[in-house]
C-alpha cells in the first residue's frame, strides 16, 4: 500500500513503474491503459458544461455580490450536470488503471470493465465515488469563480486609479 502511495505523489515513480509494467506486459500500449474512456469523459464533461452553460442566463445585476452568486450557481450547476453524465467513464478509467497495479484481468478493456462494474454493482456500479468527485470539483469551479472575480475587481480598480 505504500508503494501505492509513493507512485501517487512521485511521477517519477510512477514512470518507473509504468515502464516496468510495460517490461512485464511486453508492449508500451500498456502505458495508454483507460485513454478512450478518458477522452470520452473530457468530452462529455465539455459537451455537458457548455449546453448548461448556455440555456442558464448570465446574471444582468449591477451589485457585485449578486453577480458573483448567480455566476457561482451558474457554474456549480454545469459542473454539477458535467459531472453526473461523464462520471461512469471516470469510474471505468480509474478501474482500468489501477487494475495495471493489482494485475486484475477483468477491466483490460472498455466493455470488459463495463461487464464487470455491470455485474459487480449494477447502474448504481458506475457512480461509485460520485459525491467525492462532485465536491472537489464543485470546490474548484467556486474558487475559479471567487478568484477570477476579485482578479477583475481588483484590475478594474487599478486601471480606474
């Protein structure tokens, strides 16, 4: 479990033993292991995001503070959406990648993995750690908000000087 650990917070680790993996496997398409239901996820997630984005109105107050609730809420509600419709693909990439590590053979492929989560959990299977994932990122959308909005505040102010 450690060395689990240690390949998390060291890349350099983690090419290290990606490359031996690739040793024990004999191919480097090991090393591309759960990049179709990454791709599949990044463009769902864009996709989702940008339709949401553009059926909720941009907020037409003047006072500041409203503007930053509404655009915060209009933000949290695409990311929520994103999340929620490209989240069994995250699951099938992270079960792909980390089966490399514990040498499992039921998620070497795409449909492979959806048979095995299918029948392991059922539909409620491909949400597994939904509620993490959506609160980092809902955490991250507020910030970018929060920091892009006192950064044009803040540049507003100093060119108005």
């Amino acid at each position: 479990f450690s060395n689990f650990l240690s390949l998390l917070y060291n890349p350099y680790l983690s090419l290290i033993f990606s490359l031996s993996q690739r040793e024990k496997h004999g191919t480097y398409l090991i090393l591309y292991r759960g990049l179709t239901p990454r791709l599949t996820s990044a463009f769902l997630t864009t996709t989702v995001r940008n339709e949401i984005l553009s059926l909720v109105p941009k907020s037409t107050s003047r006072c500041p503070p409203e503007q930053i609730v509404h655009e915060m809420g209009r933000q949290c509600l695409a990311t929520t959406g994103a999340v929620i419709a490209s989240h069994p693909f995250f699951v099938i990439t992270n079960r792909m990648i980390v089966s490399l590590i514990g040498g499992e053979k039921s998620y070497d492929s795409v449909w492979s993995s959806i048979k095995t989560i299918y029948s392991d959990g059922g539909l409620v299977g491909f949400y597994d750690g939904l509620v993490p994932h959506l609160l980092s990122e809902i955490l991250s959308v507020s910030t970018e908000v929060l920091v892009s909005f006192f950064l044009l505040l803040s540049l507003s102010l100093s060119l108005s000087l």
